[in-house]
C-alpha cells in the first residue's frame, strides 16, 4: 500500500467485512463498543436513549426509548440522523456513530434528520441524560388493572416483575383485577431475563428453543427453572406490543401467546429470531456471532415475519400514526437479514400497514376524550370486560 498500515487496522477491518457480509447483528466489537454492549446490560449509560441500525450507511432510528431525552425532544421512528453539531456522520460504522451520540449527562447535541415525507432537513438539539432504563414501571389503572412496562431486558428484569406484581396486589388491595404487560419499544436484551419472565407466568411447558449449525446450540429452555408457579395464576394477562418489539420482548410474547396465557394485543413485533453468541478474542475485543434461530413453543420462526397479535390494534392516538406505518422499520427492511427458513411472503409481511376499519377514531377526537395513548386504553377496556376471564386466541 502507498501509506504504512498498522497491521491491527487491517486485521480489524478484515474481520468486521467477513462479519458484515454473515448478517446485521455479526459484528466485531472493540474495547469501547464492547464496553457500550456491558453497560446496556447492566440498564445504564449516559446519552440519547435512541435504538438505531445502520441502512445503507446512514444511521436510522429504530424506536426512541420511552420517557428518554431523544423522545421527550421530538425525535421520532424512521428518522435518519445524518449529522452531530453539524459534521456529517454518513458513512461511518455505527459503534462510531453510537460513541459520538453518547457524553456526559446535561450536555446538548444538535442532530441534523432527515425525516421521509418532509422536504427540508430539520435539526433537533438533545440534552443528554443519564439513561437508567428503569428496565420495569407500574402502575394502578382504574378497574383494578395492574400495568408493567418493561423497556429492555437488562439484569435483573424477572425479579423486578415479580416485584412490581407484589406493589400492585398491595396497592389494589389484594384484589388485582387484570394485567396489562407492555412490551412495545423494548429493543430485547438478556436471553436469561427473556426466560425468567416468561416463566414467572407460566407452571409447565417449553418456553423458547433455539436451533443451530452445531449441536451444542441446541437448546429447550421450559417453565418452572427460575419461578414456581405462575405469579399471576388468577389474572387475565394483555401483552401489548409493536414493530419496536424485538428478540427477547417476542420470545416473551410468543411464549406466553403460544402457550394461552395472555391476550397478545396491537402490532406485529420486529422480527428478530436469531440468537448471539458472545466469543472473546482479546482482553478488550470479541466477536457478536449469529449462532442459532429460536422457536416458539408451538415450533414458529419469528425470523422476519414477527409476532402477529391476536387482536391488532393500531396507536390510533400518534396524529402521524398514517406516515409512521409506511415508515414502519423491521428485521425484513435489514440489508442482509437472516432469513427465515419458510419462505414468506412480502405481502404478508407489509399486512399491518393496512388501515383496520374497525377502528376510525381520529388523533383529535381520542385528545378530547382524553385517551393519550390507545393501544392501552383498548387493552384496560378489553381486561375489563373480561371480568376475570379471557379467552387467548390461536
């Protein structure tokens, strides 16, 4: 080469293209993209609370996180963030555009969107928070209906449920009347916690499988290994979730829709059905490899197809929930995503972006009637009615 190379950048860069042309989520991961993915897990850093991917080379946002400063500043799903205080950010890898985005807490960032279906870019200045997902939120509905929001799978998350469900059952007065269970915009996580809270509502049967070239990546995972007993045994359960769903919030879903002990309501999930293995290389690098697909307990791939939901029902409440479906992003929408080993069909896949005519009300009139945010509201509605019972579908 014309220039000196350091051999270490070449190594590198040989490593993360033979990675990048396996699938999206193989990657190479340094000391400080390495470091980021610890912190994740353990539920705290310092930055915009935003999931993005990279699609063709430009960094798209998948879902803001909820209650994050990227939310509470107006960024929204589908937007592409092509510059940081004015210097342009096309072109890089997304682990350097990830560390330029975070720093610390109270300090701003301008980001330069394009947003489809406007003409001019806009820019959005984010102050920085100190993201504490606070993996699991509660609250008491009229009705007696408990709500848990659970925003990613960081340490801990089935524990934390269990606890809340206690808070709950106190605070109604030991006599609970339903549970909401929100999965929407949680990005997944730990395989782990994925399994513990999935079993903390279920006494028997398999819970998630994977499957993959070799045979230690051959595994069942049942109820009954992390929790006795099913938590919330005398409870109807509504698990909502939507396109922001992904990996460990669908095999929570797909575990509970399959084996009958929840009502899965709103939109179909992302459609990330692989499972990651973590293998060191040094000290301070590893390897993200895609080493199996997971299963569902009646044997289904969410690979690209997702978890449809029982009842679909649409965020009737987003004034841009129209443009926000045609901008709807999805493990299918990933350059080079691990396909499914059934084929599906496109049309099927794009089916939720179908208007429902079931349901008219307009942004406007739900405001006035008070209801921020619908898909929740249909789910408190539907457990009421239900009395205590509920009939789960498929």
């Amino acid at each position: 080469y014309v220039d000196e190379v350091d051999d270490e950048v070449l190594v590198k860069g040989a490593i993360e293209g033979m990675l990048a042309s396996l699938d999206p989520h193989s990657t190479y991961l340094d000391g400080p993209a390495l470091q980021r993915l610890e912190t994740m897990i353990d539920g705290n850093y310092s930055g915009l609370g935003l999931s993005v991917a990279m699609e063709d080379k430009a960094v798209k946002v998948i879902s803001p996180m909820r209650g994050s400063p990227a939310e509470a500043a107006g960024v929204k799903v589908g937007d592409y963030i092509t510059h940081l205080d004015g210097k342009l950010i096309y072109g890089l890898d997304l682990d350097e555009a990830v560390s330029r985005m975070r720093g610390p807490a109270g300090t701003d960032i301008r980001l330069t969107i394009f947003r489809p279906g406007r003409d001019e870019p806009l820019d959005i200045t984010v102050t920085r928070g100190v993201i504490e997902l606070e993996p699991v939120t509660s609250k008491l509905e009229s009705g007696r209906i408990g709500v848990i929001s659970v925003n990613e799978f960081s340490r801990n998350v089935g524990k934390d449920v269990k606890s809340e469900l206690g808070k709950l059952r106190k605070e109604a007065g030991g006599r609970l009347a339903g549970l909401v269970l929100d999965l929407r915009s949680n990005p997944g996580g730990s395989l782990d916690e994925a399994i513990a809270l999935s079993d903390l509502f279920l006494s028997d049967g398999v819970i998630v499988s994977q499957r993959g070239r070799i045979a230690r990546e051959n595994q069942t995972y049942e109820a009954e290994t992390v929790f006795k007993g099913d938590a919330a045994r005398d409870l109807p359960i509504v698990v909502l979730i939507d396109a922001g769903s992904a990996s460990a919030s669908e095999i929570v879903a797909g575990a509970l829709q399959d084996q009958h002990r929840a009502l899965i309501m709103g939109e179909t999930s992302f459609g990330k059905g692989s499972v990651q293995t973590l293998l060191p290389l040094t000290r301070d690098s590893a390897i993200k490899l895609t080493t199996a697909r997971y299963y569902t307990p009646s044997g289904r791939s969410v690979q690209e197809g997702g978890i449809e939901p029982d009842i679909a029902v649409p965020q009737l409440s987003d004034p841009d929930m129209a443009k926000r479906a045609k901008l709807r992003y999805r493990e299918s929408d990933l350059r080079g995503h691990l396909i499914n080993e059934i084929s599906l069909d496109d049309r099927e896949l794009e089916n939720d972006k179908k208007p429902d005519p079931r349901f008219t009300a307009t942004a406007e009139e739900l405001k006035e009637q008070g209801i921020k945010d619908f898909q929740l509201h249909y789910a408190l509605q539907t457990l009421r009615r239900a009395g205590g019972t509920l009939v789960t579908a498929k």
